[in-house]
C-alpha cells in the first residue's frame, strides 16, 4: 500500500495525484506500516492532499518513530513541532530530534 502511495505522490506509472497517495499512505499507515506513517505525516507537514496540520503530521511520525522508522525517528520536517507550537502558543505533540 505505502509503494503504492509513492507511485501516485511522485507520478510513476500512475497519473500524480496527492489526495490519492494520502488514501494509500493512510491505509498503510492504519495497517501498522511504519513508512506508511512517516508518509502520511510528511503529507501533513506539507499540506499535500490534506490541509496542513502539524499536530497530525507531529503524531504520525511519532507513531513511526515507535514502530522503528528511522525517518519517522528523525523527523524529516524538523520545524513541525516548533510550527504546532507556535499556533497554540504551547508546545503540542512530542518533540522529535531533528
């Protein structure tokens, strides 16, 4: 599912499309896939198929983070956290290491 997620974020083989990239990342994710998780999030940090919303990009990398993604442990999007932050004035979600 996340493979093909990628196929339609990047338009290989498959007309570009984010919403539906979000769809497959979003059942992955739903599934337990750890990249899957790190996907949707970054499609969340960017606003890509869904609206930009840093509390749910924040807690689907956390989600990968604690299934062992790496990238999801990195945080590909290190200005989230400070982003959801800053629209509350409080610190919302966890705080990845950059």
């Amino acid at each position: 599912m996340t493979r093909l997620g990628y196929l339609y974020e990047m338009g290989r083989g498959l007309a570009q499309s984010d919403a539906q990239a979000v769809a497959w990342y979003r059942m992955a994710a739903e599934k337990g896939d750890p990249l899957g998780m790190t996907n949707l999030g970054s499609m969340y940090a960017q606003g890509r198929g869904v609206p930009r919303d840093d509390v749910q990009a924040v807690a689907w990398f956390r989600k990968a983070a604690e299934k062992g993604d790496a990238l999801g442990m990195k945080n590909p999007w290190p200005d989230v956290p400070e982003r959801a932050r800053s629209a509350t004035g409080r610190r919302r979600g966890p705080c990845l290491a950059a």
